[in-house]
C-alpha cells in the first residue's frame, strides 16, 4: 500500500514538474507518467504499453464523437454571432437595472458548449455598452469571466466534464450528470456575483479597446435551441421507463437520446443561423473546430492510458480502511477528489486536464469508497468540477484572457479573478457533499 501511494504521489509530482519545467504538452506529460507509474510498479515495458494503449482506446471510444460534435457546435455558435445574440436577449429579458446578474448568467449559458477562452474574447464587446455609473466594466467583466468560467468546469459537453463521465461510467447517464452540473453551477455563479459586485467596485479599467454591444440579429427560438435541444433530448431518453404509454417508443427515444446523435441534432439547428454571406465559410470553421477537438482528445486519451495503467496496478487498496462504504469515507472520497483537483489544477493551469487526470486516478477506486449508484458518481464529477476551478492564476491561459481584454491590471486580477475562482471552488465542494448527503 505504501510503495502504491509513493509510487502515485511520484507520478504526478512527475507530471506537474514536465508540464510547469520542461514545458511539455500535457498529452507527452500524462504518457510519461503513465509510463513512469507502471515501471516503479514492476510491470515490464511491453504490459504498460499494451494496458496505455487500451485505456487510451477505451476513453476515446466513449467521448470521441461528443467532443468532436461539440466542437463544432460551439465554433458555428461563436462564428454566426449566435452567441452575442443570446447575451443581448438575457440582457434584455433582466432589463437594464440587473446587467450584472444578467452577465453572470449569459456566461453560464454560453460556456456550455464554446470554450470559456473564446466566450469571454466574444461577449467581452457587451461590457462597455453596459457599464454606468452604478455598475463599472471591472463588475461586469468579472461577473462574465466567472459565469463562463462555472459551466466550463461542470456542465457537460464541455471536455472535462465530458470526460470525467466517461472515465466514471457515467456516459449512459449524461443527463443526470448535467443536471448535478447545473445545480453546482447555480450557487456557484451567484457566490462570483456577490463578490464581482463587491471586488469589482474599486477596480479601474486601464484599456478598453471592445467594441458596443450590438443589435441581435437571430430569431429568439433559433438562437437558443441548439443550446436546450440536446440537454432536452438527452434527458428524453429515460422517459419511456418512466411513462408506461410510450414504452413502444423506447428505441426511438433512446437514439435521439444518444448524447452524440443529440448534439449532431443541436449542431444542424445551429446551421440555420449561418447567414447567406457566410455560406461559403462554414466548412472552414468545421475544420479548424476539429483541428482543436483532435488535440483535446490527444490529452483525454492519454489521461485515460494513465488511468488504465494505475486501474491495472491494484491501486484501489489505497483507501480500503478509510474510505469503505460509510457516508463519512463518501464525504473523505469527496475530499479527496476536490483536493487532488485543484492541486493540479493550480500546479499546471489547465482546468480541462486536472479534472481528466484526477477522474483517470479516482475511476479505480470508486466502488470501494462506495460511488456506486449514478447520482453518486455525478456528485463525485461536481467535487472534481469544483477542484479544477481551485484556482485560476498566472499558469492559466483563461486568467490572461480575463485580464487583457477585460483591462483588469495583473495584480487586481489577482485580488478579484483568483479569489472568486477560489471561492467558487469551495462553493461546489460544499455543494457537491451537501447533494451526497441528501441524495
């Protein structure tokens, strides 16, 4: 047990140090680990390649399709401008009086399907528009920033999400798990609210080169259904085993249901908001969203060929005394996984590959700690969700990104952003053990 828990404590100080030293791309850093793992486990060459092989295979064959679909679908979403059309109606809806709130939400609605990166760039054109005497650019920024950044850490189809359930078995209940996801969200936004308001008020921007917010130019249906069509129809799929009077209409419920054949589904009704200008330009934006959904994939998988060969090592001993059944180790399982989280999400940055690597470490030891039952394991993927958001700071690209367009200076970036990040995380930490409990 010892010689497993050094050897894994090894392995992602290994990680950590290739990806924050020798600037290795994470994908080469997880195989290194997996490799580095597997040899001071005793296991020959040839057995660690085969076991990375399969895990990375296995990962892949479960979310391939939804990560690629879903890449497609947020980059027509951000090219046709559907995505500032759906923040000026959430604007309006709010009325002028609430664009705080009103941000805070537009951030966690876009930031399911487009990348928190691309969102903020996109809708930050909103802001100066928006901002008066009462409510400042910094208050907005912020409260846009942290809405983007909330969905993208926990709401599926976003990739780590995504993965998380893949590396859980929770594929077959992705609906489930975006609805724990929307329920951690919630809390979580309106905690980075209170605290843009607060945090934000003495900020001065020092640059604002946005555009003003501009008039929407889509149908209010069209511009939201790509959104709520496939969360609706994922959630479909179990209705027949629910209402005995469409049983006969299982199979068909449960191919629409199929999260890839609903977000195919989602990415054909976003087609119809390509204006006829931009015809011509839309088999480009497919290709370069596949160009980014490869290299996503590329460092899923290779978290998967990590998880594969710790699965294979016997890991799960690890907490057999601590963690075995009793609510109390389901709450320490919690823990654990928040903890694990935000480790290596503060210690390398990347939100997307913390919460891969530590659903690849943890999908081994799930059913001793007694995450059995789907709503366990969806609280189990809202703790990790809630880790990788602990914290956002100088080693994140999204930090730079919040802090160059938003013209929030370094260091009040870090005294607002990283704080609310923080915050946030501890938020859904409590969330998630608060639903175990309850749930």
């Amino acid at each position: 047990m010892v010689q497993i828990g050094l050897t894994l404590l090894i392995s992602i100080i290994a990680l950590i140090a290739a990806s924050r030293y020798l600037k290795l791309h994470p994908f080469f850093s997880l195989l290194l680990a997996a490799l580095i793992f597997g040899i001071m486990m005793g296991k020959s060459i040839l057995e660690i390649l085969s076991t990375m092989q399969s895990g990375f295979g296995s990962l892949l064959q479960q979310i391939g399709f939804l990560v690629a679909i879903g890449s497609c679908l947020g980059i027509v979403m951000e090219r046709t401008g559907a995505m500032t059309s759906i923040g000026n109606k959430i604007v309006n809806a709010f009325g002028v009086g609430k664009t705080l709130i009103a941000m805070s939400m537009i951030g966690v609605v876009v930031g399911i399907p487009v990348y928190c990166d691309s969102g903020f760039i996109i809708l930050s054109r909103l802001i100066p528009a928006l901002s008066s005497s009462s409510i400042n650019e910094a208050q907005l920024s912020l409260a846009l920033s942290t809405g983007l950044y909330t969905s993208h850490t926990l709401v599926p189809p976003t990739p780590g999400p995504l993965a998380a359930a893949a590396n859980l078995g929770m594929t077959a209940n992705l609906g489930l798990v975006m609805l724990i996801g929307f329920i951690g969200a919630l809390p979580a936004a309106l905690i980075a609210y209170v605290l843009a308001k607060k945090m934000g008020t003495p900020i001065q921007v020092t640059q604002s080169n946005l555009e003003s917010i501009q008039k929407s130019k889509h149908n209010t249906v069209l511009v939201f259904l790509p959104l709520i069509l496939p969360i609706l129809l994922i959630s479909l799929a179990s209705l027949p085993g629910v209402i005995p009077a469409i049983q006969s209409w299982t199979t068909a419920f449960k191919i629409i249901g199929t999260p890839a054949v609903a977000l195919l589904i989602g990415l054909l009704c976003a087609m119809l908001l390509i204006p006829k200008k931009q015809k011509s330009e839309w088999p480009g934006w497919i290709s370069e969203a596949l160009k980014d959904a490869g290299v996503i994939l590329l460092i899923t998988g290779a978290g998967g060929s990590f998880g594969a060969v710790i699965k294979a090592s016997g890991v799960d001993i690890i907490l057999k005394e601590h963690v075995a059944g009793s609510q109390a180790g389901g709450i320490i399982f919690l823990l654990i996984a928040f903890a694990l989280g935000s480790i290596l999400k503060t210690a390398q940055g990347s939100s997307t590959s913390a919460i891969i690597v530590t659903s690849s470490l943890l999908a081994p030891l799930t059913v001793l700690a007694g995450f059995i039952s789907p709503i366990h394991l969806s609280t189990l993927i809202l703790s990790i969700g809630g880790g990788a958001m602990t914290v956002s700071h100088a080693n994140d690209s999204y930090f730079w990104v919040v802090s160059q367009f938003s013209g929030i200076s370094e260091r009040d970036a870090y005294r607002s952003f990283t704080l609310i990040t923080l915050a946030q995380g501890l938020t859904v930490l409590l969330t998630s053990i608060l639903l175990f409990i309850l749930l």
